[in-house]
C-alpha cells in the first residue's frame, strides 16, 4: 500500500486482522469515492465496521498488548479521513493514534521498517496543515546521515540574494526544500534513486517538514515575507510530494492561507525582493486544482510583474520567469508543464486587447 508520493511501500499482513483488512478495504472505498467512482456508503459502512472492529480488538488486548496491526488499521483510517477534512473527526483520530503509539513506546518502536511511522507522520502533516496548526508527533529520533553524493549537492546549493533577507531559520528551511525538489525531480526524470539516498532524503523530509510546520506556527501573522515563504514552501509540500487531488479541501485551505499571508503582507514588504513574491504568488497558481484562488493570485502576480518590469516588459518574460523560479523552489517535473497556463492568465490582465502588449509572444518553456 503506497504511503507517499517519494517512493517507499508498505506490506501489511491484511488477511491476518480483521480490523486491518476492514481499515484497507475503507481506504480504498474512500479513494473510489473521491475519485466519482463509487457512492460514499460504502466507504462509510466499512469505515464504521473498521472502528467497532478495532474498539473490540483493543478492548481486548487492553494498553499494554497493542499490536503493530493495531496501529496500523488506526492510522490507515486517520490518513482515509484526512481526504475528507473535516475538524472534529480529525481530532478524534489523532488523539486514537497518539494513545496507541504512547501505548506501543512511541514511533520507533513501530515495525514494518519504518512504513507505520511514516504513514502516521504522512497524516499527521496532512491534519496540521488543514487545522493550522503544529504537528502532534515530533519525537521522530535522529534521520540517516547524507550520503556523500548528497552532501555535495547540498553543499553546492546556493539561494539566490533575496533569500539573504530572510530569517536564517527560514533560509535553512528553503535549503532542504531545495535539496528535496532536486533529488525529486532527479528522481522522477531517471527513475533511479539508491536506497541509501532513499533512507537519508525520507528522513529530511520527515524532520524537515516539523521544522517547517512549526516555523509557520512561529511566524503566523506576523505578516512578513519569512510567514509568506514558509506557507508557499508548504504548498509546494502539497503539490509537489502529493497527488493534489485527493487532499483538494486541505490544499485549497493551505493555498488560501498563503494568499491572505500575500495580501496582508503586501507587495510593499517585498520591494526590494520582488521576485520572492513573485515566486509565491505562481507556487499559489501553478497546480492542478483550478481553484477560485487562482484568479486573485493572477491579479497579485500582475501587479507585481508590473511592478518589476514598469513599461520594459521582455518579449520573452514567462522564460525569464521560469529562470528565475528554477534559482528559487521549483519542480520542473511537477509544475513547469502548468506555468503557460498562469502566464496566459497574467497577460489576459495585463494587456486585454492583445494589441499593444510585449509579451504575447508564446516561448517555448525548456
């Protein structure tokens, strides 16, 4: 059962634990649901068999004989329900997992290599973000050290100057998401990723996403340009590591977030690092959900390519932008196929008529 979008599976003893078996078969239900592919009755019918199920399991076993299969099926049906966002549920399931890892010693005591864990903070990352708020499980112990081929890169990576205004703890965080984006996109292009860069770059990814999550606590509404490109970084989170999709009333709230961040900062903070702003207005824009978001990024990043650019528009801008966005946090993989699209949007506003604007010209994004 695939447990995230890096890479990394899980075999799970399904037959074995009834409660297990009802938890996968909810998940699945869940899935064909979000996808228009089934009613919604029978992903609740096994959900509510899985719970009652599981409430008799442990009721059973009692605190001190949990089981990893326990767990388990309790986190499958926490990730399930993060698809459907909805607070109170949310909660609940939190606080059912939180017992049952106190219960079992905490995460590292979890078996099946770490996919349980992972599964978990995959959830928990997902349930932060939609609440807006810090993550429960950060008690992860240390990650893999860096290969030698990863601390070079990491060593070779430089942010380009208007990172230099950032706080250095939003600086490191913009390294290791850099670091992550370019492994990704490595990944994805040559389908090829040893497995010790596997372990080590998962176990960035886990403790670098507390470290964000918690850094967006530190800076919420602060209203400064740190709050803004933490919030973009964690929609790239999102968009880039996940299939959007699924999580669409998790990611619209986290893309949300970052607009309002936009606009009560305001592009006056941002003057002298305009392309900052720039870049997080298109992170907002450039992904798959068509939401209503996306016409009142395209009006922000308007004003701000207007902005820099004054009446000096390039005829070859999107490729500029596009430059630019590869120096920052990008995925060429994910997003760079979508950025046209957010391009044509912009020049809908900033030249109507098509007649007298410099920038119809269409460009090749290579």
């Amino acid at each position: 059962m695939a447990v995230n979008e890096i890479g990394g599976s899980m075999l799970i003893p399904v037959m074995s634990d009834t409660s297990l078996c009802l938890s996968v078969i909810a998940a699945w239900k869940a899935v064909q649901f979000q996808a228009g592919q089934a009613a919604s009755f029978p992903y609740l019918s096994y959900e509510a068999q899985a719970l009652q199920s599981l409430r008799k399991q442990l009721h059973v076993m009692g605190p001190r004989r949990v089981t990893d299969e326990a767990v388990i099926a309790a986190a499958i049906l926490w990730a399930t329900a993060a698809m459907f966002a909805q607070p109170e549920p949310l909660r609940r399931h939190v606080a059912g997992v939180r017992a049952l890892v106190a219960a079992r010693g905490g995460l590292a005591d979890l078996g099946h290599a770490g996919s349980t864990a992972q599964l978990i903070l995959w959830a928990d990352l997902l349930t932060a973000q939609f609440l807006d708020e810090d993550v429960c499980f950060k008690d992860i112990g240390p990650s893999d050290p860096l290969p030698p081929s990863l601390v070079k890169l990491r060593a070779s990576i430089a942010l380009p100057p208007p990172f230099d205004r950032l706080l250095p703890d939003t600086s490191e965080a913009a390294r290791d998401m850099r670091l992550l984006l370019l492994c990704h996109d490595k990944a994805l292009r040559t389908e090829h990723i040893s497995f010790a860069e596997y372990k080590a770059l998962m176990g960035l990814l886990n403790q670098s996403t507390i470290f964000w999550v918690g850094l967006q606590e530190k800076y919420k509404g602060s209203s400064t340009s740190d709050e803004c490109v933490i919030l973009a970084m964690n929609l790239l989170r999102l968009t880039v590591f996940f299939h959007a999709a699924p999580l669409l009333t998790i990611v619209t709230t986290v893309l949300e977030r970052l607009r309002l961040a936009l606009v009560r900062c305001g592009i006056g903070q941002f003057l002298d690092s305009v392309d900052i702003y720039i870049w997080a207005c298109l992170v907002g824009m450039v992904n798959n959900l068509h939401a209503d978001a996306r016409s009142q990024f395209a009006d922000m990043l308007a004003h701000a390519l207007t902005t820099k650019y004054k009446n000096g528009w390039p005829v070859d801008w999107q490729a500029e932008i596009l430059l630019l966005l590869r120096s920052f946090l990008w995925s060429d993989s994910v997003l760079t196929t979508m950025l046209p699209a957010a391009c044509q949007l912009v020049e809908a506003r900033v030249c109507p008529t098509k007649k007298t604007c410099l920038a119809t010209q269409s460009v090749t994004l290579s």
